[in-house]
C-alpha cells in the first residue's frame, strides 16, 4: 500500500493549481527531461508504518502550461504540477491536492489518497544542466476495505541533471 504511494510522490513528484500563464517569460530551461543525480523521499506515518526513507529515482518532466509557466504530469495519474517561474525557479502557485486510489494486490485491498503538497521549489543551477528539487506535503490515506485511515507527511529533496 505505502510503496505505492511511494513510487507515485517519488516520481512526482506531484500536483498542483496554477494562476498565470507564461506571459512571455523564458521556459526553455526549465522545459524538458531530468534526470535525478541524487535525493531521498521521506515519509512519516504516525502509527504502524512509522518513518520510510526511499531514494529518489523517477524523472521531472516540464513542459509549458497555458494556465501556468510550467507543468509536469505525474506518471501513471492524470495529477498536474503547476508551477510559475521566477529568475531561476519554479514554485507551486499555490498548496493544491490530488485524490489517487490504488489497489494492493496481495491482500486485495483498495485504498483512496489525497495527496497535498504545501510547499514546492525547482530550482536550476547557474550551470542551466542541474537543479534541485524541494518538496513537502501530507498523505491523508484510507483503506476502503477496512474503513481505516491515517495522516502521513512527506518531504523529498533531490538534484537532477538535464537530458
């Protein structure tokens, strides 16, 4: 259950809602593939799952937004990161959510997740070929089988390199 939960924030890197549009600002070094260099994913589950800490191994990929300077899709989910750019760095325009439901095979749970992110930077290095990534937010996570629920938090820092 968790390691899906996992897998989708460490390859997102997550969702968002925008205001703005480029307005003629230069997305051209932020627009592309990065890959990570390095950078971990910490999640904290109050409870029985405790503290899990995973190495950040999923690739940004930014494109340009019409409702925002820039945007990445979370693989294997429709959620959006919207973010606008200032000089060197993209922010969140705002804390925004995501509702993902997952399944666990080997127990044939389902469970529902709404994902937060509160606070998120991309920034590029003067190089224009690295950055580094800060993000955190909360999992309000439930079992729909069982009915169960719990609050978790995360937090990932990580350098990427561009492709």
């Amino acid at each position: 259950m968790r390691d899906s939960v996992k897998t989708f924030l460490v390859a997102l890197s997550l969702v968002g809602a925008a205001c703005g549009s480029s307005g003629g600002k230069d997305t051209s070094k932020f627009v592309g593939t990065w890959s990570p260099a390095s950078g971990t994913f910490t999640e904290n589950c109050p409870g029985g799952d405790g503290t899990t800490t995973q190495l950040v191994t999923g690739n940004v990929m930014w494109t340009a937004s019409t409702t925002s300077d820039i945007v990445q899709t979370v693989p294997g989910t429709t959620c959006l990161l919207h973010a606008d750019i200032s000089a060197d760095t993209a922010t969140s325009a705002a804390s925004s959510s995501c509702t993902i439901s997952t399944s666990a095979t080997a127990t044939s749970d389902s469970f529902t997740d709404v994902i937060s992110i509160t606070s998120y930077t991309f920034v590029i290095s003067p190089d224009g070929k690295t950055a580094t990534e800060n993000f955190s937010g909360t999992d309000a996570e439930t079992d729909n089988t069982s009915n169960a629920s719990g609050n978790c938090t995360f937090t990932q820092t990580a350098s990427y390199t561009k492709q």
